[in-house]
C-alpha cells in the first residue's frame, strides 16, 4: 500500500495506518529536527514538534496534491518546527539564546564548505533583513574560524542526519574521535553564541 493510501485511511480513522506512516517517516523527522537548536529544550522537544507536523500531513494530505506524501510530510515536519522555533524566539526577544535553525549546504569536496543560518523573524523592514544577513554572515565565519576542519566535516555530516556508523564510513574517523569533536563542538559553539548575545 502506498503512503497516499494510508494517509486516505488514517483519515478515515485507521489506527494502524497512523501508526505505520508515523513510524516509517520517524528517521526523517529527526533527520530535520537535527538542523535546529532550542535554548531551553533538547532535540526530544523538536524532534516531538516534528512528530506534530507528521501526524497534521497525514490527517491533511489530500488526493488531488500535486506532491507526494513524502514531499508534503516533509513541508509540514518543517513548518511545525520552525513555529515552534519563532513562538520560542518571540517569547525570549532574543535571535541567539532562543532558537537558531541552522540549514547547511555543502558542495563537493573540492569546493569551498558553505552554512546557510536561517533566523526566524518578523522583522518587516528591509534595514533589519540587511542587518540580520550580516549578522549572519558574521556568524558563519565565526564557525568556519573556530571549528578543526574534522569538526566542521563531523558537524556537517551529523547535520545532514547521518548517525556515528555512517560518518565513520564516510569520513574515515572512528566512533570516538566523532563523539569528542561533537563535544567539542558544542562548547565551540555555544561560547560563539554567548559572544553574539
């Protein structure tokens, strides 16, 4: 049966469909959690605001969508979580010891490693757009200056969901050198946005 299907069933009160779909799309909602942070929470908190935006896809998907089940799951995992992430940022007025979603693009390996931080705001004027791009900007370079490349390398891949097997695999690094750069890299990082503050 395909998701489309068992989306139309869930709707139509199907436990064990709900079930199935919630259980089968689990990996890509923490693969997305995975690209936020939350001051004041842990990933379970995004990863449960994840699972919110999966069970609105499958009670809301409808027949006549031009896109996939996957590819509707996905818009809504992300929209549950990223106003999860500006409800957080609104209540404490503060970009950076809020909520910072981070979204990162790589290139290959002969090219230069580029991170896009996307901020959630409701800053309606264009001046405040151009300040945060800068602050951006800033914060990207700060990243680049402060991690080793192998932590930028791990970041980037724990980043784009890959688990501690998978990087080892693909980076040619053991379980443990993976576990001491994560750390790393949180206090890197979280002194970074203490700076920012």
């Amino acid at each position: 049966m395909t998701d489309e299907e068992l989306s139309f069933k869930a709707q139509n009160g199907d436990e064990i469909s709900v079930n199935e779909l919630l259980k089968k799309y689990k990996s890509l909602v923490n693969q997305i959690a995975r690209s936020y942070f939350l001051t004041g929470g842990d990933i379970e908190d995004i990863v449960q605001e994840g699972m919110i935006g999966l069970y609105k896809a499958i009670m809301n998907y409808k027949k006549d969508k031009t896109a996939s089940f996957k590819t509707f799951a996905s818009t809504c995992i992300k929209h549950q979580i990223q106003s999860a992430v500006r409800i957080a940022s609104s209540e404490k007025n503060k970009i950076l010891s809020s909520a910072l979603p981070i979204m990162e693009q790589l290139n290959n390996e002969e090219d230069d490693e580029k991170s896009e931080i996307v901020f959630p705001s409701d800053l309606p004027s264009p001046d405040d757009k151009i300040l945060e791009k800068e602050r951006i900007q800033e914060i990207i370079k700060h990243i680049h200056n402060t991690l080793s490349p192998l932590e930028f390398k791990v970041l980037n891949l724990y980043l784009k969901g890959y688990n501690y097997s998978e990087i080892s695999k693909l980076g040619n690094i053991s379980k443990k050198s993976i576990d001491n750069a994560l750390s790393r890299i949180k206090n890197k990082l979280s002194f970074l946005k203490a700076d920012h503050e």
